[in-house]
C-alpha cells in the first residue's frame, strides 16, 4: 500500500516529501487516515540522530489522530470511519509479564516505536519503522486507541505521548485530591501535568525558572507559581509536597527539587535522560524521599487516559502547522517558542 | 549525677578520659548503668568534625547497652536490673505527625541525637548531648528500648544504629519470601542487611567490589555474590532485583546498580551522605524505578527490630575492644579493618 510523507535522510538533513510503502492489513490490522500528528521533541532529537541510532530515511511522528480506513477479519474493537489514536508503540513481544500485565511500554524483550524501531511484523520492503509525518498507516489492532468523540481531534494529537507520559506517573503514585502537587517545568509535557494533576483534584503549583511563564500556568489550572531561582521562596517550600512531576528535558540538579518534597515523597523524572548533576544522599535520607522514573504509558492505560480526557474535556494547547513548514517548527520547538506543542495538519501533505 | 567517659577536645585531638554530669532523673527519666557501646563511623566523622557542626568537649557512641539503674516516678516500662538499649535518638518534639506517628527520626522540629546536640531537656552544666563512650547515662523513657535477654549483650549493641538503619528500609518497602534482595556493600550496615533480609525469607545477593568478601557473606547469609567490577556478571545481573539496600558510606556511581533492578524496583541509600557521581535518568525512566533515602529508624520500629532479633537470635559480629584502644580502633574503622564492628566493653572504663 502506497503513503506519502516527509523523511530526512541524514542527521543534518531537512525533512521533505517521501513515498514509501504500508504493509496490507492483516487479520489484526487497523488501516488508519491520519488527520493529525502532534511533534514531539523526541522526533526532532531521532531525526537529528542525537541518540545516535536513528535509521535513514527517517519519518518521525508518533502522537496520531486518524480515521479508520480498514480493518483486518479478526479486528472486533474498531470499524472504518472512528476516531482514534497511535502512540509511541506499533508493537511488542505480547508474552511477557509486563505486556500480560498491559505494561507495554515496559515489554521485557523490546516493544517496536511507532518510527525508527525495527520492523518485526514486516509486510513492506522497509526494515523500519515508518512514523506518523504521513496520509495513513497499518497499526496492530491491540496499539489503536479510541479516540472520544467530544474531543478536538487535532489538540488531542499530543495526548498520545504528551498526555500519557504525564497521566501515568501521576496516577501510577497515586496523585488525588488534598494533595500538594509541583509540576516542574512548563513545556509540552508540563502543561498537560498541570491539566491532569488539577483534574485529579490536587492543589497544583508550576516550578519554573521563568516568571513569565506563571500567568499562563493559572490559566492552565495550577493553583500556585513557584520560582525555582528565588532562593527565599524555595526554601519557604521545603518539605510541602507529596509528589514532584520533573519534566525537564535535558540534563539538570535535581538536589533544590528532593528538598521541596514532605516525608515519604516522590520525585518522577519523565524528561530528563540525559545525566543529572552530582546528587546528593541526604535530602533522600532525611526524608525517606524517592526519586523514580516514569515512561509513556501501557495500552491499557493511554486508553484510560483518553477516556479520562473525554470526561472532563481535556486536551492540548497546541499551534497547527502545515507540514511545509516543519523544519521551522523544530527549531522554534528546540528555542521552546511554542504554546505546547505543534500539531501538523496532515490534509496540508496532499497541498 | 557524675559521670566518667571519653571526650576529644578538636578534630584533631584524640579521645580521652573526661568527667561530667548526668541528669538527675526526672519522673519520665531511666538512669542506665551503660554495659557496652558500639563504634559507628558516624561517630568518627562526628569526632573529626568532617560534617562540620562537632561541639567540644565531644563524647561519642549511639549504639548503647545497659542495665537500668534507676527510674523516674511515672517510668511505667521500665524497672531496676532490665536489660536496655538507647540508639541515635534521646528526644524529639513529640508532637509533630511523625512523631505522633512514631517516626520520631523525621521529627519535623528537630530530634536530639544521643550525642553533640543542643540538649533541650538540660538539667547539666553541657549546652550538648554526651554519648555513650560513658558509664551511664539519662534518657527519657521513650527513647529507651527493651533488649531480649536471649541476645548476647555486647553483640546487640550495634543493633542500636546499624541494625535499625537496615531493619527499617527492609520493611518499609516490605521485602520478604520470594523476593530477590541485593545488599550493596560489606560492612557494619550490610552485614546487618544480610542478616535481616535472610530472616525476612529473601534470596540475598551479597553485591560487592570485593571478591574475598564473597565466603564471609555466605556465612552471613547470603544466597549469592556478584561482584560489581565484573562486567559480565553484572550484565547478566540486569533486571533481575526487587531491591536493592544501598550501604556504601561514600559517593559513588549509582548508575550500574540501578541497572540491577527490575521493573518497579526500588534502591535504598542508607550510607551515603556524599554526594553520588552523576545520575542518569534513564534507568529510572526505562523500567519506572526509585532511588530512595531511609534513616535509621523510629523508636517501635526499633522496638520491633530488638524483638525480631529475639525471635531470630540475631546479633551482630564484633570485636570487643578496651575503650583504651578507641583510638586505635577509629583508625582500623577507617581502613575498613572490622568484622564488622567494634564494640567497647564499658567495664574497662574503670580499670
């Protein structure tokens, strides 16, 4: 089955249009029109082989919203013309205890990224995974996510990996009402902590170097504004909250953070892989505090949070782009200009 | 009350004999004839002011058996002639959560620790606490534990700070039958740490950088030994621990042994107070683990732990030592030259 989408061929290379091929769906295949795919920093660093094993030619995207176009025999949870979604995962080995248990996107023999991973289904002449910058794609039915109705189809895009990398820690540490919840960093992930740590019920406050940023976070739903570089004001915070969200992406001193945390704290990292600075035992001893980290989510789970969504009508704030304009948009997502994250409207490929 | 002890003067001054007071007992005070005292390294660096709030004249020891001497009128659980023990701690607000809660090491207004804290209770010339390198000591009736007379005194002792400080993470994150357990480092805490966790019913994994160290552990306890500067062992390790208990005493790489754990899996830092090499984000990220700090224990929890080393005859191994050889033994402590921990019979005091 033929598809057009955009490809980079090498790390110093812009994405432009690309044909390529999509497997026929077999009996437990979702062939799905993309309408929309949300970009995600990880996109740009794969694209930019900046985790050194990006495989050319490269389509990135894996926060899709299409329509079922097809569906294999044996298919029973989805018919042409439904809303849904993809996310990170195409793919894993479907026996181990975490993928028994739902937990996917912690599948003990590798799962299969909805771009650049190793195709093991096959069914096309490509060796890898081809992602969501693309008119449609063939994705096994246990990876399709149902996508509410009363959703904006385009600003729930982001929801597949934004969204659910942030619900699920939140919910995985148990995150309710009466707690005393900080979201650091205000981005593309932290702006959907804010959404859903509210939602759940908890008093939210956004940690953030940049002031500028607190105005919005009150629009988003956080309670209160804390500034991470105003010492008097952090060492007022010591010790006042039950769970820490860190969705700083890059390398940082997580020592200011542990110390902001109550008794029996915990502190997840969702963004950062690259290595903290030196940290210290003794906030982690003091307290009892754990610092833990936390990856997407598992099938089971990304449908709950969608499900979640619909409920209280949640979704991204997002920027619509046409795909033309896509290498721009990377580097205004690297300056982190952009108010959350860009969404491509995949109707602008066939322009 | 006089009292007779070990004191330095500076950090460079060696201990040696001092004379002071004691509190007369007040109504919820027990007065104990001090019988033996460990040796922890927390009281060397106390004594050498290497975290840098030492008070001197300076009086070391946390780790203290005795036999009750006296007690005050309202003392209700303790009399004449029992066995005793005092840890870390000899008073806190008593009013806070935790310790309403009995974690009275999290005393979120201060505990005072058996030794160089300001003394709130007074009723003494010192402006300090004065440890246990003494004859006898007065300590408030709750934070005075029962010793099971099945114990051999002078071995019980170190169960005061180094028997807590691996009782109590053991049990927090509730290791027991089935669960495969890495004790991470082969001194006075991780000897201990095998101990417990063998009692607990866990497949103990003695984790050290030392191959000699292997046979002591077996003996110990332990199921089994990896040594951490074999590579290949240590990959073949990956992904198998529901817990790791963290005793190393300085900073070092965490990164490898957090790669030890399973999903979900959690590590412990007990010793560490330095701080750890740079962390990375991605163990944590990529299987949804924690890194977590405990210290010591709270005054039932010990209780608890004196009352499981009954059940399970567990003592510690020493050497017992004339307090005339403190000196000495500070300096063997330091080379890492104890199995596994020194012990001061306190009747040589008066010799």
């Amino acid at each position: 089955m033929k598809a057009s989408g955009y490809a980079n061929n090498s790390a110093t290379d812009k994405l432009k249009p690309f044909e390529f091929d999509r497997r026929e769906p077999g009996p437990q295949d979702v062939v799905i029109d993309i309408l929309y795919c949300g970009v995600c920093h990880s996109d740009i660093h794969s694209a930019r082989n900046e985790w050194g094993h990006t495989h050319y030619p490269f389509v990135p995207g894996h926060e899709i919203i299409g329509r079922v176009r097809a569906v294999g025999n044996n298919v029973s949870r989805f018919k042409a013309g439904e809303l849904v979604g993809v996310g990170c995962l195409v793919d894993s080995c479907r026996e181990c205890e975490p993928c028994k248990e739902g937990l996917e996107q912690y599948c003990e023999n590798g799962w299969t990224g909805t771009y650049g991973s190793e195709d093991k289904i096959g069914g096309t002449p490509h060796t890898h995974t081809f992602g969501g910058y693309s008119d449609k794609i063939t994705v096994s039915e246990r990876f399709v996510l149902r996508v509410p109705d009363n959703l904006d189809p385009a600003a729930a895009a982001p929801l597949l990996c934004a969204g659910i990398t942030t619900y699920s820690p939140l919910k995985h540490w148990k995150v309710s009402s009466g707690q005393k919840v900080g979201i650091i960093g205000l981005g593309g992930l932290g702006h959907m902590g804010i959404k859903f740590a509210h939602a759940m019920g908890a008093h939210v406050t956004m940690i953030t170097t940049s002031p500028a940023k607190g105005k919005d976070a009150k629009r988003l739903g956080a309670d209160g504004v804390l500034i991470s570089t105003d010492a008097s004001a952090m060492t007022a915070a010591q010790g006042s909250f039950d769970f820490l969200l860190n969705t700083i992406p890059v390398g940082h001193d997580v020592n200011p953070y542990m110390g902001l945390l109550k008794l029996d704290g915990t502190m997840v990292i969702v963004g950062a892989v690259e290595a903290l600075t030196k940290v210290s035992g003794v906030p982690f001893i003091f307290k009892r505090r754990s610092m833990a980290g936390s990856l997407i989510g598992g099938l089971p789970e990304t449908q709950e949070m969608l499900d979640f969504c619909g409920k209280h009508n949640i979704t991204c704030d997002i920027e619509m782009i046409d795909i033309k304009n896509i290498n721009a948009a990377y580097d205004r997502t690297v300056k982190g200009d952009v108010k959350y994250r860009f969404v491509i409207d995949m109707g602008t490929l066939a322009n």
